[in-house]
C-alpha cells in the first residue's frame, strides 16, 4: 500500500470511529430526552460539541490529501 492510500485509510478509520462515537453520545441524549431529562440531554451532547468541527478537519485533510494525489 502507497502512502497516500496508508493516509487515506487511516484518515477514513478515524472519522469512522469518531462519527461512532458521536452517535452513541447522540442516541444516549435523546434516550434521556424520551425520558423527559432535557439537562442530562443537553450536557451529553456536550461530549461531541468538538465533534463536528473535528470531523470537518478529517474529512478536509482528506479530500485535499486525494486531490493532491491524483495531480501527481
């Protein structure tokens, strides 16, 4: 495997992990929203506030990282 390819793979992986994550934080907020714990809600997706804008970085690295390559 290429390094660009290794990259790629791992930048994908972590994304992958990282938007998982989220999701369960996700789906543990609105288990406790169902149950009427708007506080207990809020204050877990407090655990992926960074999520988003990290997910961005990943996916930007990514996408810049393919498009390099492919000028090669």
């Amino acid at each position: 495997m290429d390094r660009t390819t290794a990259a790629l793979t791992a930048n994908i992986a972590a994304l992958a992990d990282l938007l998982a994550e989220a999701a369960k934080h996700a789906a543990e907020a609105a288990e406790a929203m169902a149950v009427g714990n708007r506080n207990l809600a809020v204050g877990t997706l407090l655990q992926i506030q960074q999520t988003v804008p990290d997910a961005k970085a990943i996916m930007d690295a990514t996408f810049a990282l393919h498009r390099v390559a492919g000028q090669r």
